[in-house]
C-alpha cells in the first residue's frame, strides 16, 4: 500500500501516472498552502480503463462468482479500511478541510458500506411468478456491466464507498472519477480494493478535470451505466450525454431542503439541533436545512436561540477535537458564498450573525443567519453551498407545506412537531425524498437515499440501491403438465 505520496491512477490493477505527465496540485485549505500533486488522467487513460473494465467484465469470473466469494471480499476491503481508518481520516480532513471527527465517522461509515452489501448480497434475489403458461417463470438481477461512478468533493471518500459497494457486490466493474479537488482517499481505495482481491480492471480509480474526462467516460461505448452525485447542472449535462448511447443514469443532485418548526415543538431542542443541520461540513451539503421555516408565533423565540447555539459553533483548525466547522474546500467555493450574503443585504434581508472571515490562513467562513428575505429571493431558491441559512416565517400548516415546496429541488428536510397527526399529514405532502422528524438524522446505512424533482433520481444505500446497478431478466422455461398415470 502507498498511503503517503506520490499517488497514483488505477487502471487494469496497476498504479500508473499520467501518460501526458499532467498533475493535479491540490492546496489545503486549511493553511492554504500547497498539499499534495496527484497525477491527471486524460482521454487516453480513460479509454484504457474503459477497455479494461469491459473486457475484465466479460472475460473475468467476478460477476460470475459465487454470491459468497464476492461478499468474501468486499469484507475483507471493510476490514483493510477500518486498518487505516485515522490515516485515512487524516488525509481526508486534511485535503477537503472537514474536522477531523467528522472525516473519521466518514471513513468508518465508508466501511460499513462495504460491510452491508457484503451481507445484503446472498439475500439479493429474483423471484417466480405464476404464469398462464405451462412452466416455471422465474427473474435473475443480472449486473448491469462497466459502471462510471462520479462522486462530489464535499463527501469524497463516503460517496465513493456508496457507489461502489453495491455496484461491485452486484458484478459489475467500476471506473471511479473523484472530484478534482479532493481525490486522495478514492485513489486510495483502489488501492485496497487490490489488496482485498478485487481483480483487476473491476475496480479502476482515474483522476482528472471533469471538464476533460467527465464527458468522455459518460459518452464512452464501453460504459453502460452513469452514478453520479453532484450539483444540478452537471447533472443535466450528463443526462444529455447519455442519451445517445442509452444509458443507465442515476443522479443524485442538488438540494435547498427545509427545516420546519411548528409551534407546538420543543423549540429548545429545534433550534439547538438547527445549527448542525445547515453548517456541518461548512455547509457543504446537499442535504444541508438550508431554509429554516419557523411558525409565526414562535419565530423570534426560535430565532434568538437558533443564533446563540450558531454563535456557540466552533470554527477553526480541522485538526483539532473541539473544532465543529472547518475552512471551506476552495477560495472560489468561499468567494461564491460571499456573493450571496452580499445579494441577501442587497435584497433587504438583515444578516443576523456570521458573514465574517474568523480566522486566516484558511478559507474560513462564519455559519450565517438571514431573515427578512421572501421565499422568491435567490438566496432562498438557490443552493449556496456553504454555511447560510435563511429563516421565514409561516402562518399554519398549509403555508408551511407551500414554502416547503416552493423550490425546484426536493433531497431532504425537517419536521419538528409534537402532534402526531400532523407530522404524518405534513411528512406525505413535503416534495422531498428524506424527511425527519424531530431530528435532522435522515441518512442511514439501511434506507433509501435521493431526491425529488431537480436533486435527481434513483437511490443510494439500503438495499435499493443495488437495484441501480443490475438489470432483470425474465426467464421462462416450458414444463408440460403430464398426464395422470
């Protein structure tokens, strides 16, 4: 294993640089300063991963293995990235700037990705179906191929885990794409795939702009599948690329999720549960309750409490135990940040905390509070991405579902409310594929995960996903009934 630099590609089980020599620089954005050059993949590597992979897929016996043997190694990968859990956490806090406990309940989760489809694999199965025919009819979930697996910069190395877990548990082969900024930990998985028995050419790791080889590998012959997560645009770019080649896509896109507060709530334990929810990862989430809708008679209650526990929010070096929200991933991702608190003065909203730069070297942003603004604002309606919360009131059930739903996005929200009966009413009409009911912890393991309308379709994790990554085929096999003897 080469867990310290230089990193490498993975392509057919080998560690190779860039054939044109290009690299990738990465900077910390903690200190700012340079990090680590990982190497740059272009066209041409892609078309050898991509050949690779398909003739792996149909030359080699992964997806022809026993149910067991597959799940045999994907145990043993679990095993090998629970060994190197806290360097990889390190290396992740490190490259995306998210505090190190986080990124430690991130590699850990990562494993027990793996873990799940290893065990949910066996009982992976097709059924039979009583026919009007003389037979037995019968489904087989048949892998789907060479799989594209794009995952984001904010959740680099669990993303990458979700993906191919259980496209690599259902015998397909895998070519992995991490972001640009943050591709350190998915080149390192490839690696211990390799180690964990994974053959070669069934799972490859290629770094690269996406501008350069994102389209290719989504337009590539060889690939007849697309799982993406990302932001909305990419996404429709993807989906367009893959038309011609009728391809399998799942996307997993953008959000601007609503956290809903009714009156009747604990509004102590709401607001001091709002802060984790649209700050973590500095906001960085797709799933972030980026819109905190607050019932009338409550709003200021809420508000004031929603802002001290804000001001309570420990921002600084990700290294450090204590530290809740570290620097931004990129100078460009805070600089956008910025413009849109600078739009919401613009537009009349009243910054209620944060906006500031707390601490420097590093791109350090402060968690921010605005009000003041309509749910038609930008800043309301679009994804920021960063550490911003808009808050507004509403009057009454009705016009708390409405602001729920006035956004083209639907990943995920919040419901806060001791009234049973509206809790299940207001949780079947909120457009939004996760939804939470007083707690902001949605995201398990063992359940579905994606979106509504523009964050996309298909879903992560649970046992659901596998179904992203296989076909089903109808067999049916003729049995005359005989006559009685």
């Amino acid at each position: 294993m080469m867990f310290e630099p230089p990193f490498s590609l993975l392509i057919d089980g080998k560690l190779r640089a860039s054939a044109s020599g290009g690299t990738i620089k990465l900077v910390r954005p903690d200190t700012e300063q340079p990090g680590w050059e990982v190497p740059a993949a272009g066209p041409a590597e892609v078309d050898q991963a991509a050949e690779a992979a398909a003739r792996a897929f149909a030359e080699q016996p992964w997806a022809l293995l026993p149910a067991r043997a597959r799940s045999d190694a994907l145990f043993r990968l679990a095993a090998l990235i629970r060994q190197q859990a806290e360097r990889l956490a390190q290396l992740e806090s490190q490259n995306v700037g998210k505090p190190l406990g986080d990124a430690r309940w991130e590699i850990n989760a990562g494993a027990r990705a793996f873990e799940y489809y290893a065990g949910a694999l066996p009982r992976f199965t097709g059924e039979t179906i009583p026919t009007s025919g003389e037979g037995l009819d019968y489904t087989l979930r048949v892998p789907i191929g060479v799989v594209a697996a794009i995952v984001p910069w904010n959740f680099p190395f669990l993303m990458a885990c979700w993906k191919v877990a259980p496209a690599l548990a259902t015998g397909n082969a895998v070519i992995l794409k991490p972001a640009s900024l943050t591709p350190i930990t998915a080149l390192l998985l490839g690696q211990l795939a390799a180690e964990a028995g994974v053959p070669p050419g069934i799972l490859q790791v290629l770094a690269g702009p996406g501008g350069k080889i994102g389209d290719h590998l989504v337009q590539h012959p060889r690939v007849r599948k697309i799982a993406f997560t990302g932001e909305t645009t990419t996404g429709a770019r993807i989906l367009k690329l893959a038309a011609d080649g009728i391809k399998r896509v799942s996307l997993e896109l953008g959000g601007k999720s609503p956290n809903i507060v009714f009156a009747d709530a604990d509004i102590e334990a709401a607001a001091a549960a709002a802060p984790g929810a649209v700050f973590g990862n500095a906001g960085q989430d797709c799933c972030a309750r980026s819109r905190v809708l607050v019932e009338e008679s409550v709003y200021g209650r809420f508000v004031e409490a929603f802002v001290a526990a804000t001001k309570k929010q420990v921002v600084g070096d990700p290294a450090n135990e204590a530290t809740q929200i570290g620097p931004m991933v990129s100078a460009a991702q805070r600089a956008r940040v910025e413009e849109y608190i600078e739009l919401a003065r613009s537009e009349g909203g009243r910054v209620l905390c944060g906006g500031t730069r707390p601490h420097s070297p590093g791109w350090y942003l402060a968690p921010t509070i605005i009000d003041g603004l309509p749910s038609e604002s930008r800043v309301c309606q679009e994804e920021i991405f960063g550490p911003v919360a808009c808050v507004l009131p509403f009057r009454g059930e009705s016009e708390a579902i409405r602001l729920a739903n006035d956004t083209q996005f639907g990943l995920s929200g919040s419901l806060w409310t001791r009234d049973v009966e509206r809790a299940l009413r207001v949780a079947r009409m909120v457009e939004t594929g996760v939804l939470s009911v007083n707690t902001n912890s949605s995201v398990y393991q063992e359940a579905p995960f994606g979106g509504f309308k523009q964050s996309g379709f298909g879903r992560d994790l649970g046992a659901e996903a596998m179904h992203l990554y296989t076909e089903i085929k109808n067999v049916f096999i003729r049995v005359p009934a005989k006559e009685p003897a």
